[in-house]
C-alpha cells in the first residue's frame, strides 16, 4: 500500500489559503449578507469578511512579491505575520475584526521564535486553540451562537484529531459546521430568522479552503445557511440607501428594537496599558466593542451615541488614524426604524476620487463616490459596495487610477452576477471623469450614453503636479527627494523646483496641442495662488480657451490639469 504523504503548512500554503479564502468568501458573500440578522439585520457580514480577506491576501502578495529574486522565497513566519497584519489593518465590522484576531492568535504561534519552518498537524492544533480564545478574549461581552462559538468548536476538533495538517483541518472544518448548524439553538434571533449565525458561516468558508490548501482537496459543499426552522430568510437586498454598515455578529451589541447612532472604527497606536483604559471607557460609551491586535497596533470598533467621545478616547489612549464613523440614521435597522423598500434607478454612476473636494463636487453631479486617500487605494469590494450602494439597474464605473482597472474591472464583474449592467470606462484620471460625467445623459440608451462619456474621457488629456519622496529614475532625468515633478498622462515630463513655474510649463506643453477648456484641481498643499496665476497664464496666452478651477482638498497631488 502506497504511503500517504504529509500535509504541511509553509509560506506557499499559506499564500494558497489566502486565495482560496478569499474565492469562497466571494462566492458565499451575497448569501452570507442576506442571514445577517444577529445583533442588526444590516446585511454586511460577508462582505465584510471578504474586505478583511483581501486586504490579508494583498499584504501576503507584498512579501512575496519582495522575494521575487530569492528562490526560497518568504518563511512560514513571514507569510503568517503578513496575513496576520493586512487582516488587522484592513479589517471592517465586527465579523472582520474577529477574524483578524483569529489570524494574529495563529501568527502568534506560528511565527514565534523557535517555531518550525514548516507547520504540523501539532502545531496547527495549538494555532487554533490561541486562535479560539484570543477572539473571544478580544469581545467585550462574548455571546454564544456567533462566530466565537464556531471557533471554538473548530479547536475543539482540532484538539481532538491525531495527524498531519491536512488531518487536523479536516477536523477543524467539521467541528466549525457542526458547530455552525447549531448555532440558532443558542441564539433565539437567529432562530426566529431561520438562519445560521453569518459570521460563523463565513468562518466555515475560511476553514474549507484551508483544508484545501493543505491537502489539495475541495470540501463538501458549504453548509446550508438555512437553518431547520420554517421562518423566512430576511430580504436578501437590503435597501443601500445609507450604504452597508459593518455588522456586529459577535459582541454585547444593540438590542433588537433600537441602538446606539454611530458606529465607530479606527487603527490605534498605543502600549497595552493604554488599551486595557481605553477598553472600560468604550465599554461605558456603547456596545459591540472588540478590540484586537497588539504591539502598540490596534484596531477599535465600537457602537456609540456620542462618537467623539469614542475619538476622543482613543487620543487619550494613543494616535488613532484611518478613522471611520457612520451613522446609523433614521430607518435604519439598526435604531429599529422601518426602512420602507426604494426602487431601484435605471442609471448611475460609481466614480473613485482622490480626495474630498472632488467627492462632494462628483456627489453634486449625481455620482456614488468611494474616496481614494493618498496611499490607501480602495479594494474591489468597496467599489462592489459602492455599486450596490448606487441602487441602479446599469452603472457606469470610473476608476479614475490606471492602477485601479484591475481592481475596478474584478468589481464590475462581481456586480454582473447580481444582475446589474456595468459598463467600465478605464478613466486614469479625476479630470477624464469629469469630462465623463460632464457629457452623461441618463436619457440616452445605456450603451449610446457610455460610448458619449468613453469619448469625452478619452479627448482629455490629464496632466499633474507632485513632490518627489525619493531620489529615482525618471522619463525626464534623475529626480532627487524634494524635487517638483510634473506629469503628462502619467509620465514624468518636468523636473522643477518650484510649483508654480512647474506648473506652468505642464500646462503650457498640455496646451500646445490644442483645446478648449482646462481643467484645475487644486490640492490643499498647493501654493494659494497657483490657481490664479495658472488662470491669468491661459487668459493672456491661449485664446477662446476657458478655465474652470474646483478644490480637491487632500488629494496626494498639488494640482490635477485636464485639458479638453
């Protein structure tokens, strides 16, 4: 008889893992919003979960893209610390944020001094185990029948099993299910729902492509969502009026006729000290509160009334940033108000932008905006997000980022398999989407409307001022830290050291090709008066050419130029 060979968990695997990961939670996403009923029916757990997912998968990509010239290529350690950190930093809700911690508990074990360069069946039980407890212990007010149960459950089994990797998966996974199908026992809301708890379920996803990225085996079909009870599920498409709210599935959370008003998350530098009194001040201030992470990097999620109390909390404690706060407004399920069915709009349009200004200037022209910080690039789930947040039966969708039409494109392929119409225009800058939305005609037939803004954005041509962080290479020469940088549809044409001569002559070649229109988005950065003298330059110089100038606020560039 053939022997079996060993199952391992190594960097690699865990690279696997994280893809399958996030495959399965893509495809069970929509499914695992729609049971999302324990504490608030708000219809986000599993797109929160794959938000999470994603942002782990992108910092394992990262490492190994930094191994790309080393044939060994990155650690189990490395792999584990860097799914680990993208989870906590990109973690949304409370379903996120227990998971991220359920991936630093494994980290922790994984990647400790003196662990083995390969993980063993042993090993991985151990993983589980800190895993299970370091989530609950993260929950202010655990309660059973969430996705802390189903951990649990899934270390218990691993506990229990004798063998490789492959072997203790395998048990995990089965414990979580069998875990999951009781959980409306324990929770009578979910009970009445006739539902699973959603948290637990997408836990269940994350375990079977663990199983297979340590055996190569497809599990069993994932398990029904529905639980034995005869209620009915809850609307699978819940009203995006006020945009998905991160759930609360496993926390001390609202009761369900009413809740606190505003949801508050953000990353926090602080020693643990300082997190062990900002704990009990946000237990006082509200409910849903998990705090996880560790090593002076934190991630705070909590439900409250007064949300800058809860900010304020977390200044006394240390240096909170990537702030998020939403409102939980009036007809949200969530302070127990109807929330009357809205019909669906024929058209809309989904735009991605840079900074403030050019959101509020894109939201006055009718667009759904996701705001691009500098440095934080969105993931294809929130544009998916966005989209659904605009409601309408065909959308037109602006990335706006050369960078980002991979990213919009997965997107807009998600949207098409919920029965949405989605036309991508590879926009690779803000002012090609104004002309885009510009010449937009709801009126019009979709594709006649899309083939106008194509146009509009492609006659464009997008220029933009920036500041060197560091001595490189470019199109125009040797670039030092400091220097003034000026693009022309995306490559370096001007070195200058001074914004306003730089800007100047961007525009002046923009402008030696001809239009008739120029557009300025000026960043907050930029020099007060830029604008005018840019204006003054184009009046004294280029006739029968109008320029209109908008506030981009904190953008990452100076200065955006679009020339039509």
């Amino acid at each position: 008889m053939a022997q079996v060979p060993q199952t391992f968990l190594d960097g690699l695997a865990v690279r696997t893992w994280c893809g399958l990961a996030l495959r399965a939670l893509g495809r069970a996403r929509a499914e695992i919003d729609a049971i999302n009923v324990y504490p608030v029916a708000d219809g986000d757990t599993g797109t929160n979960l794959y938000l999470t997912v994603e942002s782990a998968a992108t910092a394992v990509e990262a490492v190994f893209a930094g191994y790309e010239t080393q044939p060994a290529g990155p650690t189990l350690a490395d792999a584990v610390r860097a799914m680990a950190h993208g989870a906590l930093i990109g973690a949304r809700g409370n379903s996120g944020t227990i998971l991220a911690q359920l991936l630093r508990g494994m980290a922790q074990v994984l990647a400790a001094d003196g662990a083995q360069p390969r993980c063993d069946g042993p090993a991985l039980r151990l993983a589980l185990r800190r895993a299970a407890d370091s989530a609950r212990q993260a929950v202010a007010h655990p309660v059973e029948g969430t996705v802390l149960t189903v951990a649990s459950a899934a270390a218990d089994a691993a506990e229990r099993a004798d063998g490789d990797c492959g072997t203790v998966a395998r048990a995990a996974h089965a414990g979580a299910r069998a875990a999951l199908a009781a959980t409306p026992a324990q929770l009578g809301v979910l009970a009445r729902a006739g539902v699973v708890d959603a948290g637990g379920s997408g836990l269940v996803a994350v375990l079977g492509a663990l199983v297979e990225a340590c055996t190569g085996e497809t599990v069993d079909a994932e398990p029904d969502r529905v639980a034995s009870t005869p209620n009915a599920l809850p609307d699978p498409d819940p009203d995006p009026e006020t945009g998905p709210a991160p759930d609360a599935d496993a926390g001390d959370c609202a009761a369900e006729d009413g809740g606190p008003a505003f949801e508050v998350i953000y990353l926090l530098e602080a020693d643990d000290t300082a997190v062990a009194r900002l704990r009990t001040r946000l237990d006082a201030l509200g409910d849903s509160l998990v705090v996880v992470g560790g090593d002076g990097l934190w991630n705070v999620h909590v439900h409250v009334d007064d949300a800058g109390a809860a900010v304020e909390a977390g200044v006394e404690a240390g240096r909170p940033y990537r702030i998020r706060i939403t409102h939980f407004g009036l007809g949200d399920v969530h302070t127990g108000g109807p929330r009357p069915p809205r019909e669906r709009a024929q058209r809309a349009v989904v735009a991605v932008v840079p900074g403030q200004g050019l959101a509020e200037l894109y939201t006055e022209a009718g667009a759904t905006t996701v705001l691009a910080r500098p440095g934080e690039p969105p993931a294809s789930g929130e544009l998916l997000a966005a989209v659904r947040r605009a409601h309408a039966r065909e959308v037109v969708l602006l990335p706006n980022d050369a960078e980002l039409r991979d990213t919009a494109a997965a997107a807009a392929e998600q949207a098409r398999t919920e029965g949405v119409r989605v036309a991508l225009i590879p926009t690779r800058s803000a002012v090609q989407g104004i002309a885009a939305l510009a010449v937009s005609e709801p009126g019009r037939r979709f594709d006649e409307d899309v083939v106008q803004m194509t146009s509009a954005a492609g006659a464009t041509r997008y220029g933009e001022v920036v500041v060197a962080e560091h001595r490189s290479w470019t199109t125009a020469g040797i670039c030092q830290a400091g220097d003034v940088l000026g693009l022309i549809d995306g490559d370096v044409a001007v070195i200058g050291a001074d914004v306003t001569a730089t800007a100047e002559t961007v525009l002046d070649r923009m402008l030696q090709a001809g239009g008739e229109l120029v557009t300025l988005v000026i960043g907050d950065e930029a020099p007060e008066t830029v604008a005018a003298h840019l204006e003054t330059r184009v009046r004294e110089s280029y006739l029968a050419v109008d320029t209109v100038v908008y506030g981009g606020g904190h953008q990452g560039a100076l200065l955006l130029i679009g020339v039509e």
